[in-house]
C-alpha cells in the first residue's frame, strides 16, 4: 500500500476504480491529504452494487474534498498515515456505523443507526456518506440528492431522473419527439421542459412523481428554455412571440387562449438561457455585444443587465447560478473547444474545471455548491468547483446525451 500510494504522489493524477466499476474518479491537487479508511461493514455480504464500504467511498471521493479507501475488516492493515476509520455492522433492518480517530484511543467522532426499513441499502449507505461528510467538512452532503437527463436511446428521447450517482433510473417520459431543456423546481417535485411533439417548440411542466403534465407556454412562435422562479409559482421563457427572441415571466399554470407573458429581458436581438437565484438575480445568455455573452439583472430591475463574461472570448453560455449566489458555472468556447467554467461573482474571476473534456454541455451545481454536473458527448460527469476532482458516472450509457440538471434541493 505504501509504494502504491508513492506512486500516487509522483503521478499527481490518478484513476480510482472502485469494486463495482460504476464510476471513475480522475484526481490531482487532493491526493496528498490523509486519507479515511472505508472497512468493510460486518454481515454486508454485497460484492456488487450494494457494498457499503464501496458505496461511501465512491461518495467520499467524489467529493474530492476528502480521499478514502477501501480496506477489508483487518485492523492491522490500516497504516499510520490513516486519519480516521469508518467501520459498520449490518443488523436486520439496522445499518449502525462508527467514524473514529486513528489513535492510540480510537477516538469516536461519530456513531449513528440508519433504519433501513425499505431494504435500500444505497439510500442508507449515501445516507451515512453525508453524515461523515458532514462531520468532516462542516458542509452539507449531497449523496442522497437527485439528477435529471435528457438520454437519445436509438429513436426515442427519454426524460430520465436518478440518484446522483446516476443509479436507480426512472424513466419519467419516453418519446419520439425531440425533448430538451430541463429545469427542476425549487422543492424538486416539478420538470420543466421543451417538446417538439407539436412541430414547435412548447414548454411543459411535469409531476417528476406521477404521469402528469401540463403545457405552461405554447405562445406563437418558439417557446423555449424554461426556469422556475424561487417560489416555483411562475417561470422565465424564452418566447419569440414578438421581434426578436426575449425573455418573458409566465405563470405555472395550464396555458390557455388567456395566459398571459410578462415581458423580462430584451437587452439583444435575442436573450434565452435564464437561471433565476433566491435572491431574484437572473443570468441568461445574450447577443446585445455581438456574440453569445452572459449578463444577469435583477427581477426588480432588468432594464440594465449587467455583462459577466468580459474579456473571455466571443462565446459564453447556459449559465447557472450557485445556490449561494457566489458563482456560476457556464460554458466557454475557445479554439472550437467547449468547456465548463466557473466565475467567482465576488472578484470576477474565471477559471476552468473540466478535464479532458472538449465538447461539455449543461453544467449545472450541486445543492451544496461544492460540485458541478455537466456533460460531454455521450457522457456524464461530476467536477468539483476547484477542477481538481472529476467522476466520470459509467453508470449513465445512451447513444447522446441531450440535457441535464442537478436537482435544487437535498
């Protein structure tokens, strides 16, 4: 173990595949923190997919805040550079773990029972992967939270949600008819989005938990790139209704002959790609400059919008606010090459956070704002927001990935 981890240290990057080959953790800047020690949990007898110790150490490292790895129930195996232990036993319906010290003392740092009444063993393992992350970093996790996709699966367009690890799928709409947009709302129970089912664009709002849908802009003309507002009682549209392609507030309700749409943006001759935060701030992608550019205003006053992306090339877009409204996360083109960035709001500066990827779509961040979802190609990914750590998720494998979104709440 010792040479394996030199040789870590001398690489500077490397590839984490973990028992269930699910997902692979590419790493650079955090290989050199301590690691925590995953033991196998007593009477888990799962070697594939349901493996605790795999489960949260597969959690852990996609964090890449912390690094953790997989030992077997031995404790003379655990070496001194071993910061903490996370041991565990399996007891009819009760998960009971233990995060300790590696002391002299064995000192316990935290001890908890998950009830596992459903017999999800995944949800009480990402459980128990927040609750140490948690302890660990004074930040919420995020294991349990959901993703939502737009997969091409041959002819069809499936409209997919899934835990964050991209398992356990649920296919929520499957059509031949090109879908697109996504966007969840605040409390996670809706999907907004586009279908071209009627021969335009139109914009649909669906129950993620039942079948039930409902149009919410079907405006003349093109209606597209839905966002929900912070109270989920009204969206941002992108509608070409009048000249140009503006940017309009509408209720989330059943449209009618009657809805109306309440004019929002018209800074260029075509503004799209809102993203509204809690505080009411808007970013949405615009050409006033000449280019694809991103701009934000305020829902109380959108007359003079503010340009973001200065001095950063002539193509920006789709971006996305940070929970917190610190940053945001978009895509920039340089040299025909597309990547996923992040801008610190604060001091304006942009840096990259993608790796090895050149054609990234959809970022998007997680509710804790540590980690950005994205995709590129056939592909989806996870970054967390220094571009140190990236996850490629083997779990999600469609011909085309055409959109996708970290759902808002936890």
């Amino acid at each position: 173990m010792k040479k394996s981890l030199l040789v870590c240290v001398a690489l500077l990057k490397i590839t984490l595949s973990h028992a269930d080959q699910n997902i692979e953790i590419i790493g650079g800047n955090n290989i050199s923190t301590p690691p925590i020690a995953i033991m196998d949990f007593t009477n888990n007898d799962d070697s594939g997919n349901n493996n605790i110790a795999n489960i949260i150490a597969n959690d852990i490292n996609v964090s890449g805040d912390i690094k953790a790895i997989n030992i077997s129930s031995n404790q003379k195996q655990i070496e001194s550079n071993i910061t903490y232990i996370v041991s565990g036993v399996v007891k009819g319906d009760n998960i009971s773990y233990t995060l300790q010290q590696n002391n002299e003392s064995s000192t316990v740092v935290l001890t908890n029972t998950i009830v596992n009444l459903n017999k999800n063993t995944r949800l009480a393992a990402h459980t128990i992967s927040n609750q140490i992350y948690q302890k660990l970093t004074n930040t919420p996790g995020i294991f349990t939270t959901k993703i939502a996709y737009i997969a091409q699966d041959k002819r069809n367009y499936k409209l997919i949600v899934a835990d964050y690890d991209g398992f356990n799928p649920k296919v929520i709409l499957s059509t031949k008819n090109i879908i697109a947009s996504l966007a969840w709302s605040p409390n996670g129970s809706q999907i907004a989005y586009i279908s071209l089912e009627s021969g335009k664009p139109v914009v649909y709002v669906q129950n993620v938990y039942t079948p039930s849908r409902f149009i919410v802009a079907n405006f003349p003309g093109s209606n597209s790139s839905p966002t929900f507002t912070p109270t989920g009682s009204q969206l941002a549209v992108t509608l070409t209704k009048d000249s140009g392609s503006h940017i309009y507030l509408v209720d989330n309700t059943v449209f009618s002959s009657n809805s109306s749409a309440i004019p929002l943006i018209s800074d260029g001759s075509i503004d799209t790609e809102a993203d509204i935060g809690a505080n009411e701030n808007i970013v949405f992608t615009s050409n006033h400059d000449g280019g694809p550019q991103i701009f934000m205003a305020n829902l109380s006053n959108t007359s003079a919008p503010k340009r973001l992306t200065i001095n950063l090339g002539n193509y920006n877009t789709t971006a996305r606010l940070a929970h917190n409204l610190s940053k945001i996360t978009f895509i920039h083109r340089d040299m025909g090459t597309l990547r996923t960035y992040v801008q610190d709001l604060s001091t304006g500066a942009n840096y990259p956070v993608s790796m090895g990827t050149n054609l990234d779509t959809a970022p998007s961040f997680a509710p804790n704002d540590k980690l950005i979802l994205f995709s590129s190609g056939n592909a989806v990914y996870i970054v967390n927001t220094n571009g140190t750590t990236q996850t490629k998720l083997n779990t999600i494998n469609y011909n085309q990935i055409i959109d996708l979104r970290w759902a808002n709440n936890y």
